[in-house]
C-alpha cells in the first residue's frame, strides 16, 4: 500500500502525528552554559533523564524510556570504542551525533513498517575553553540543529521557543551556576506549564506570558504543585572537575543551597 | 544488558598483547621500583621514572604509577608497552560500566578485570614480550577503607596487608619496609601524610642505590618519583615542590 510515493508520504505524515501525541505529558529538558561549564536540567519520576555518555558529553532525552536507553548505549558504544581506538578529543558531540545517531533515528522516522523511536535528544558537549561549548538537539527523526548557549526539549516546537525566549531573556551567557540553575528551573516551569495548557486548550489565553515576562511568584507556586513527588535532576559538565571526567549530578543539598529564597521555600 | 567494555572490544577484534608462542623461557625483565603502603589517611603509592633497555636508560621522566580512575591507581613494573595499554582498557572499562550501568564497578570487580588482563595476556608475558607484574590501590567504598592488591603474571591477585613491592628494585626495599615497619618507631599505618612520603623517597632512594634500573632523584633536572595518595576523597598527586622540599629536608642529608 505504500509503493505509490504520495502513500508513503502520508504514511510519514501519519507518523510525525502519531509522534507528536506521544511527547505531550513528556518533562522538558534545559541544557543551558554557565561560566564554568553546561547545566542540564529535567523534573522526572523514578526514571532519570539525564546520562554521562563521555568525558565531556552529557546526554538529556524525552519519551519511551526503552528506546532512550537504546540510543544510549549505541552512543556509549560509539563514544568509548571511538575514544579508545583513537583518542578522548576525538569524541565530539558533532561527529556522535551527524554520524551516530542521526541516520538511526532518521532511519528508523522513514521505515513505516517499523515501530519508530519515541525520543527527543539533547547532547550537550563540553568544550575545552569558556564560549566553546556545544548544544544538539536531535529530533525524533533525525533532525538536529546546534547551538552553544542553551538549548531544550519539550512537547512541540512553539513550547521549545517559549522557553529558549524565557532563558535568553533571564540568564545572560557567562552567568554563574547558582542563577543558572535558578533560570534553568524557572524555563522548565515555563515549558511544563504551556504543555499542560496546550493540552488543556488554554493556549491562546495565555499566549502573551510567553514573551519573558513571567511572574516569578507564579512560576514558584507552578514548581510546589508540579514537583513535590518527583525529582529535580541536574547535571553538570563542570570545567573545574578533577580528571578527564567532567560530569557529575548535583545533590539535593547543593541545590538546595543553590536555589534562591522564594524557590527553595516553593520547593521545600 | 551490556557492560563489559573489554568484551565489546574483543567482539570488534581487539586482541591484547603480542601472539606468540608461550613457554620459550625467556627472562622476565620488571626493571623499575613500584611500591604501596598503607598510611593513617589510606594508602600511598609510588614509583621511580627511569625506563630501561638492556643496560640503556632509555628514558627518564616514565610516569609508573597511572590513575585508572578518581579512585584508582595501577603503578606497573613490566614491560611498559602492555601495562599502558592494560591501563587503556581498564579506564575505559571502568568508565563504561559506570556509564551504563549508572553505578561505579565494585573495588572487588576492578581488581577481577585487571586479573582477567593479566590472564589472557600470560602466553605474551611467558614469550618475554608482555609481561607486567602491577601494584593495584584503590578506595574500596563498601568497605569504606583504601586497599592494595599486587599480582604476579599469571594473573593471580594477592592483598598487600600493609605494603606491596614490585620491580627490579623490589628486593631491596622489601626488607626495609619489613624493618620500618615492624622496629621503626612508628608503623607504617600510623604515619602522617609528610611521614609517609618522606619514607616512600627515602625507599626509592635506596632502590635506586642498589639497582641500575631503577631511577633516583635528580635535583638539576628537578625530578622527583610519582608519588600519590588515595584517601576516600580520590586520588591526590603530590607535586613536585612538596617533594623537593621533603627532599632536601630529610632525605638528602642522609645520603
């Protein structure tokens, strides 16, 4: 039934609608730099989001925890055989991702007769010097784009701006990691919050808050409802870290003395 | 659920060592000074920088004792070309079973991989082309205290109770730890940071005294051993400045 080119187009169509239902309760995920290194941040329940895949790339994802976990041992796979094959400076988060994990999602987005994956990725790369740090994120098929200050996943597209406006708006580069984890905390209420509306059908009502404006009292009393039975995750990517290994979580006792007044009285 | 890293690499063709045909009789030269004690804080391990080829010296600035991980060091006697590459494999190793698996590798299976090496590479180590006699010292984190482990060829894996020697240089040292240790005024076990290093250069002094392949410290070329300490925080190097000054304070007047 797919042999007639305007079926398989459809059929591709079908399946980026299918796709996109998946992600609508998904947590988003915020990578964003700090002067030091990357911050990523999520919200998740029992399953983590958030992996060390190299010694200086970070790994967010959204969707089906098994085939996160699939593509996250193709790319641990790729990252250690290649980093010792030839050398750690040679696994970057450029050449994992254009051509690792790319052509497999995007493989698997055009194989009709196959189950896709139900991912959306965000490799975060350390680099050697301030500024030269490397964000991608990969969509479900395949496509990717790259920055360096910060970057998200969320539910649809319109979401992830909302929260990129938010995060340039409130955390200017160079930032220290305290106001980082601040401002990547606040961007993951903004992001849940408009998915939740978008759900709700309440989108066109609130589309002026998506400018950068939000009230952060609002925000902190988003955050009590929405996390009191989950898990905040942060990782980092820290620059000073001791050895080749630059990734470590943040405990709840340095968030917690990292979070200013209002968020961790909203969070407590 | 894939976590074996050497594995992975064995299924992609990998092969440690050279083949060859195991039981030609060859001499087994181990010419360097390893040791590792246990201190008040957790274990020191150090060695010499000399590297040697017959009677040359081929080199004078080897790093001997390597970081596996935040946690763990090998310091390797033998024939450097393998006991690099076994401390390649092993780093990665441990770095992947931690990135899979979300948890460290036990202290007990860092010790079992570094065995398994040494096991599959026996028909090169009897050829007299790969042998490696290592010191391994980590923090064992279940049981909340630093460890040494020393192994002979084959692979078999021996705890260093209180201290553990290897290389050419070992013989010489051996006895006067076993002295220090048992007459000295203090055990090595209760000795202080400053203690424990100043005795580590003082042995590696005398090995060097004793045994050609074996390299001393060479205060116009500012060379000092590798010396570094494992306590529950990770690993530490001490830098060179800490070790000239001890150095020139309470080794060198005595030689």
């Amino acid at each position: 039934m797919y042999e007639e080119p305007y079926k398989w187009v459809e059929a591709v169509g079908n399946r980026r609608h299918y796709l996109d239902e998946q992600f609508k309760e998904g947590s988003p995920v915020v990578a964003l730099a700090y002067d030091a290194g990357i911050l990523l941040l999520t919200v998740s329940k029992g399953t983590p989001k958030l992996y060390e895949i190299y010694d200086r790339l970070a790994l967010g994802g959204m969707g089906h925890p098994a085939d996160l976990e699939k593509l996250r041992f193709s790319l641990l796979e790729m990252a250690h055989v290649e980093g010792f094959n030839r050398s750690p400076s040679d696994v970057t988060g450029s050449r994992m991702v254009k051509y690792g994990i790319a052509p497999i999602l995007k493989q698997a987005f055009e194989e009709v007769f196959k189950a896709p994956f139900i991912v959306k990725l965000l490799m975060a790369e350390l680099g050697a010097k301030a500024g030269k740090n490397s964000l991608l994120t990969i969509n479900y098929d395949g496509t990717f784009e790259e920055t360096s200050h910060c970057a998200v996943l969320a539910a649809t597209q319109s979401v992830q701006e909302t929260m990129l406006q938010f995060l340039r708006g409130q955390v200017p580069e160079g930032s220290s990691l305290d106001r980082t984890v601040a401002g990547a905390l606040l961007a993951w209420a903004v992001g849940d919050r408009a998915q939740r509306r978008r759900e709700t059908g309440q989108q066109d009502k609130h589309e002026k808050e998506t400018t950068g404006s939000e009230d952060p009292a609002e925000l902190a009393g988003y955050l009590r409802e929405r996390v009191s039975d989950k898990t905040i995750e942060c990782a980092l990517l820290d620059r000073h870290e001791r050895g080749s290994s630059k990734y470590r979580m943040l405990t709840v006792d340095e968030l917690g003395r990292m979070l200013p007044p209002d968020l961790k009285a909203a969070l407590s | 659920m894939h976590s074996d890293f050497y594995q992975l690499l064995k299924e992609q063709g990998y092969q440690l060592g050279v083949p060859a045909t195991a039981g030609s009789g060859v001499d087994i030269p181990t010419a360097t000074t390893i040791l590792a004690f246990k201190y008040r804080d957790g274990v020191l391990i150090a060695g010499d920088r000399r590297a040697t080829a017959g009677n040359m010296v081929m080199y004078d600035r080897t790093d001997k004792v390597l970081e596996v991980d935040r946690h763990s060091v090998m310091a390797i006697a033998g024939v450097p070309a393998t006991a690099y590459e076994m401390v390649r494999v092993l780093e990665h190793s441990f770095k992947y079973y931690r990135r899979t698996q979300l948890q460290e590798l036990s202290f007990e299976g860092k010790l079992r991989a570094l065995s398994k090496l040494l096991k599959e590479n026996v028909p090169a180590a009897l050829s007299g082309t790969g042998a490696v006699v290592p010191i391994f010292a980590g923090y064992d984190a279940e049981q909340e205290t630093a460890k040494i482990y020393f192994y002979d060829i084959l692979g078999a894996e021996f705890e260093g109770v209180e201290y553990a020697v290897s290389g050419s240089g070992s013989p010489t040292i051996r006895g006067i730890m076993h002295y220090v240790n048992t007459w000295g005024d203090q055990p090595l076990q209760a000795m202080s940071e400053e203690q424990a290093a100043v005795q580590a250069l003082r042995l590696l002094t005398s090995a060097a005294e004793f045994d050609s392949a074996t390299g001393g410290v060479n205060r116009e070329a500012n060379l000092y051993p590798i010396i570094k300490l494992i306590t529950a925080a990770g690993v530490d190097t001490m830098p060179d400045v800490r070790l000239k000054s001890l150095f020139e304070t309470k080794v060198a007047r005595h030689v």
